[in-house]
C-alpha cells in the first residue's frame, strides 16, 4: 500500500502520484518476472504474491 499499488492502472490515485500513467502497466515494468502475456504474474517487489499485469505502482520503471 506505501507504493500505491492498484490491481487496476486506471484507478491510481493522480493526486498522490503525479506521474501515472495508464501504459504503465505491471507487464512492462523492470521488476515482473513472468511472461508479458500473463494476466496476473509475480513481481520481485511483492515477494510471494502474484500481482495483476495491468497493475501499477509508485515504483514503476520501464523494463529494459
């Protein structure tokens, strides 16, 4: 919750995080580490839980 994670992009709070935006999904960012495709898959950031590709987080970086 520190991060702002939402399960859904589109509902991201803009107010406490400024620099959303809605292509940046869980699928695409640096730490996911489970096919791009997937709908829900595991992030390094959230240990043990599987996170909704079309996520998103206040940590958001793109994936290289």
């Amino acid at each position: 919750m520190a991060l702002g994670y939402v399960a859904d992009s589109t509902r991201a709070d803009t107010k406490k995080s400024p620099k959303h935006d809605n292509a940046q999904l869980c699928n695409g960012w640096a730490l996911w580490q489970s096919k791009p495709t997937d709908p829900q898959g595991n992030c390094a950031l959230f240990s043990g839980k599987q996170v909704n590709a079309r996520g998103w987080n206040s940590a958001w970086a793109k994936k290289a």
